[in-house]
C-alpha cells in the first residue's frame, strides 16, 4: 500500500515580539492562535501522528511548530492600513503578516452617481469638486499602494446636515475600516495600534480646548498623519514599531466660533494640509437604513466615476494632487481664533486701555510684556496662552508679520527687544 500523503496545510507563521502563532483559518484571514491550537487544527485537517515522538524527543507537531518559529518569523501581525492580506516584506526589512485585506470599493459597469451628486451640492454647494479630487486622490493612492499623502478633510456645519452622514459614506468607499483618531493627536493617550488598522480617522463634534498647548499638538499630529507615510504604531502592552500605512483624516464640526477653534491656525505651515469645507444642510430620508442602502449600492458607479473625471486644473495641486479650499466664512473665524490673534486683542486692551494716555507705543522684550499683560484682568487667558518658553517671542514674530507697520523688533548685542505701536 502507497502511503498516505499528508494533506495541503494553509500557512502558519510566529510573532516572536509577542510569542504568537498566526493560522489562515479561513481564505485572507488569519487567526492567532495557541501552539495546542494549532496542533488541535492540524490534527482537523488530516495531520496524523501529531503526538508520535521522533528521536530527538519532538512530537510530530512540536517539530512543526518549531520548524514555523525558525523559518516563518514575522516582526508584527495585524489587521493594517491600505494593505491585502499576507506576509509583506517592508522597505525596512522588516516582515509583517497582514491578517485581514484592505478591501476599498471597486468601479461598477455604471459612471451614474445621481444621488451622490445631489447630496454633494446640497452639502457643499460650490465646493464638490474639491471632494470628488479628495476622494479620487485618496481612492486611487489605496488602490494602487502608493499611498500619497492627502489633506484633513473639516466639514463645519449645522447639526443634521449630513457631514457626520457622508463620513460614514467616506468609510465605506475606503473598505469600511474606522478608528478615533483626536485623543492619541491630543496627547490623551499614548497607544494608537487601533489607527494602524483604519483607512479612515473620522472625528465627530469634539469639545475644543482652548489651551494653545493642545491644539499645538493637534496640528503637529495632523502634519503627522496628513504627509508622513510611517506610522509608530504602539499597542498596550507592546513594543512599539513604525510601519508605513495608507490614512485619511476627516472631521465634522459645527460652525459656531467655539467648535471652530479645534482647527488649528492656518500659518503658512498648517494651509496646505487642511479643507475646510462649509456646509449647508442636505436632503436625506428619516430612515438611515434607507441612505445607507441607496449610498452603498451606488458607491461602485462612484469609483468608476472618479476613475475617469479629471481633476481641474485650477484646483491642481503637485504634492497633495488638489489644492486645499478654505471657505472664506470659515477661515475669518479660524483666523481671529489664533493664538496671535487672541494675544494682539488682548494686548490692544492692555497697553492702550486708557483713552486719556497720549502713549502711543511701548518698548521692551517679549517677557517683559509677558509679566505686564500677566498683570492684568487677562492673566488667566495669557497664562494658558504663552505656557511655553518663547510663545510670546514666536508670536509677536508672527503679529510683525501680518502689520509690519505696528510690530518692530529691533537686535542689540545678540538679544531682540521690541516696539509696539498704537492702531492708527
């Protein structure tokens, strides 16, 4: 009798940071499992002799197990972002088992998109054309793996207007990955393993802090996931590891000043990396059950759409593929909520609060100025403000800036000083 050959296993692989097995139990999708759980499976799909020892004293199963650690090594397992399943060998060195396929919307038989359209100009009447090019910027970076970087999306508009709606849209037509990206990108919490797993970072009504020190952070973390292709990806309990992924970042907020201010100043630095998109409300049925079928079955004639629309090219952008679109009601708010904006207001009223003082400016250093607007009715708003060292100094640089004609500063012997002018 011929001996029975032993059946086709399906890969199995070792995370030695984290001492896990990883067995594809079903097609694209991989499980982490004990070493008795995978020999229990092994056992299910026909392996015989599992506990026959050789003579070394290994099992037949603890021979393949080994033989896995040594040959079928992997530094990271996880679902990750912008990527099919299977072990990928990054530009690192590093190997990484990708344990479930990024699966972004495929382009249907039909370009007709009579429901998006609608809900689009309804939504962000006059501004559409700057999403479809953020969407078709973003779709076509997944599915081709090149991952470019692309601008955070802000929706601001009345409550019930459809932009919490339409991100839900974005996450679907990006594969139907999420995760909450604003506490990691504001310091409150240092573990962010969940965000590698995500297509799509949406972020709700958040409340806004006033602390200069945390929308800092927020815009820093913005550039960060806005332009950087790496992610240091750390989950509790883990050693952290810095992988590259696909990422795309919206927020929806509403227009009111104080939900504003989660957007950071628009400097030269943050313009680019940021849509700031107004919204006006847009007509959806009561029943989400309903948009959702109708946006779902449409999101294939979408891809198809965006595949052959071409981008204007007034709107063109070399590095982010469309140019980010300020609404010009939305950054008037936005700009008169930045930090240096808030520090002149304050030092208008300070320097220049008695009408009777024929003063018409004022000389001195930026922590003199600190300490003499620290003495006034707004200490409690500029200790907040300037809590880092040379807030003040980087500050007054930028209100120089904006009116050169009141702001001056002036170099003697290595150190600045500055003069600061009555409004005409």
């Amino acid at each position: 009798m011929s001996k029975k050959s032993e059946p086709k296993l399906p890969p199995i692989y070792f995370d030695w940071n984290r001492e896990k097995f990883w067995m594809e139990l079903i097609p694209g999708n991989y499980v982490s499992l004990s070493a008795s759980d995978i020999q229990s499976q092994l056992k299910l799909l026909g392996v015989e002799d599992m506990d026959v020892r050789d003579n070394s004293g290994l099992t037949k199963g603890g021979r393949m197990l080994a033989v896995t650690q040594r040959e079928r090594w992997i530094h990271y397992a996880g679902p990750l972002a912008g990527y099919k399943s299977g072990v990928v060998t990054m530009p690192s060195g590093k190997r990484v088992l990708v344990t479930e396929s990024c699966t972004p919307v495929q382009p249907g038989k039909s370009k007709k998109i009579p429901r998006f359209e609608k809900f689009l100009s309804e939504l962000v009447p006059a501004q559409h054309d700057y999403v479809l090019a953020w969407l078709k910027v973003g779709w076509e970076a997944l599915v081709s793996g090149d991952f470019a970087p692309g601008q955070l999306l802000a929706l601001a508009g009345p409550a019930g207007c459809g932009k919490t709606f339409f991100q839900w849209v974005i996450t679907q037509f990006f594969g139907g990955r999420s995760a909450k990206p604003y506490r990691y990108m504001t310091g409150g919490t240092q573990f962010n393993e969940d965000l590698a797993m995500a297509e799509h970072l949406p972020m709700g009504d958040v409340a806004a802090s006033y602390q200069i020190t945390v929308r800092k952070a927020f815009a820093s973390q913005i550039k960060e996931f806005c332009v950087e292709p790496e992610m240091s990806i750390h989950g509790k309990n883990k050693t952290a590891i810095t992988l590259p992924t696909f990422r795309r970042l919206t927020i929806s907020i509403n227009d009111e000043p104080e939900h504003l201010l989660i957007i950071p100043p628009l400097d030269s630095d943050m313009a680019n990396k940021i849509m700031l998109l107004k919204c006006s409300e847009a007509t959806l049925n009561k029943d989400r059950n309903v948009n959702q079928r109708e946006f779902l079955a449409e999101l294939p004639n979408l891809a198809a759409y965006l595949q052959d629309w071409k981008i204007p090219k007034s709107i063109q952008d070399p590095r982010f593929g469309v140019k980010a679109f300020h609404h010009p009601d939305l950054l008037k708010v936005v700009s008169e909520s930045s930090p240096e904006t808030v520090l002149l207001t304050i030092i208008d009223d300070v320097l220049w609060n008695d009408p009777d003082d024929d003063l018409n400016l004022w000389r001195g250093n930026a922590e003199q100025l600190k300490v003499t607007l620290l003495q006034s009715k707004h200490c409690s708003t500029i200790s907040r403000l300037l809590d880092w060292p040379s807030a003040c100094g980087t500050y007054l640089a930028r209100l120089k800036t904006k009116f050169p004609t009141r702001f001056e500063q002036r170099f003697t012997k290595g150190k600045s000083s500055w003069i600061i002018r009555k409004e005409a």
